[in-house]
C-alpha cells in the first residue's frame, strides 16, 4: 500500500539530497577507547541524577569533547558562501533527536561557554521538548557542527549526512566491551567508533584525521569528573 510522506518526512528528504548534491562528503572513523568515560558516568550518574534532575548519558561527555576539540579546529566551524569560507566564532551544537514521525536537530547554542554540565542539562532539555512537540522554530536553526548517536539502537558506527549549511557531523556509535591489546597485552576494554563525515571542499583528509586524533586523545584521557 502506499502512505503519503508527511510534511517532516518531505523536508528530511529534500534537506538530505539537497546536502548530497552540495557537500563532497568524506567519511573517516576512528576507533576510541572510553572505559575511563564509562567509569565516570557510573561512578556520578546517581549523584548527577539527584543534584540536576536530569539522567547522565554518554551524550554529554561526546559532546563536551566535540566541543573543546572544534575550538582547536576552527575550520570544522565554518561555512561555504559563495567562493569564501565563513568562520563562525559561536559554536552552536545540533544534537540529532529520533521521533517516531522523523528526526530533528535541535541546536546548543554558545555551546562553547557551557561547562560539562549545562551541556548535559541543555541537551535533555531540548531533547525532550522535542519529543514532546514544544521546540521553539529557531530552536533548530543556525546549528554551527551537529552529532547523531545511532549507537543507542546498536549500530557499530554510521556515516551521517552533513547538515547544510554546516561542513562536519560526528556519528557516535555504540559502546562495546572488546578485547584490545594494550603493551602486547590483552585487556577488556569499552570501545567506541567515532565516524566524522566532512564536507571535502573546505576539510582536507589530513585535517579530519588530525581533528579526530586529537578528539580520541582528549576522551582517552579523561580521567577525572569535572562539572
């Protein structure tokens, strides 16, 4: 049988191939250690529950590492207008929400200036509000980098559609204990897989891969809470 495409699934579609047709999108994914951020959430989640009302997810801490990782690449930042890039000095964070009727990008602004916890608190705010059709309309708009997290539903990793007019998305995929040689050691490890998709016009392969070495390093070494 046939169902008509509802007014979100039609803006989704046009938005997604408009992007294809815009951005030469690269994929590059990388392996990351997290068992020190899985300690943390277990250790603090019960304490972060009682003190902000809100449940500690691993979305925050991908997104507080995004975020201080983007301040030292400023060309994942930017914007194609025209033959120029424009660098954008806030960093407004679109964190991708899955509703049954599609998907929404609902966006942190100053995402920069927010300590680990008002970025935790901002994105269940809005994440809910968006699951319960109370977004406001610039609530999605003028996102600066966007993140989806697919691995919730259990995917290894993904390759998401760059979100115009930005240049870069992160996909985070699932966390999974794994046998990993450390020192010629085996170890049981939490393991994720990060994929960066970059638009290639203004993000070179050496860039990305710099960008996300320096994003792995910064969530391997987190080793301490921090608020």
């Amino acid at each position: 049988f046939y169902e008509p495409a509802s007014r979100m699934r039609k803006a989704i579609s046009e938005h997604m191939v408009f992007s294809k047709r815009t951005s030469a999108h690269v994929n590059t994914v990388f392996e990351v250690d997290v068992s020190s951020v899985v300690r943390l959430r277990e250790t603090h989640k019960a304490e972060f529950q009682e003190r902000e009302g809100v449940p500690l997810t691993f979305t925050p801490f991908f997104a507080k590492a995004l975020v201080d990782t983007v301040r030292e690449f400023p060309i994942l930042n930017t914007s194609v207008v025209g033959e120029s890039i424009l660098y954008k000095k806030p960093i407004n964070l679109g964190v991708a929400v899955s509703l049954e009727s599609g998907l929404l990008v609902p966006v942190v602004r100053d995402a920069q200036l927010k300590s680990f916890t008002g970025l935790a608190v901002a994105i269940h705010d809005l994440a809910e509000r968006a699951r319960t059709k109370r977004l406001k309309p610039d609530e999605v708009q003028n996102g600066t980098i966007s993140m989806t997290n697919p691995g919730s539903y259990g995917s290894l990793f993904n390759t998401p559609v760059i979100n115009q007019p930005q240049v870069a998305i992160l996909g985070i995929g699932g966390i999974e204990k794994r046998p990993v040689v450390i020192e010629d050691a085996i170890a049981i490890r939490s393991m994720v897989c990060l994929s960066l998709s970059f638009d290639h016009r203004v993000i070179d392969g050496a860039v990305a891969d710099r960008f996300m070495a320096k994003l792995k390093s910064r969530l391997q070494s987190w080793g301490a809470w921090m608020d």
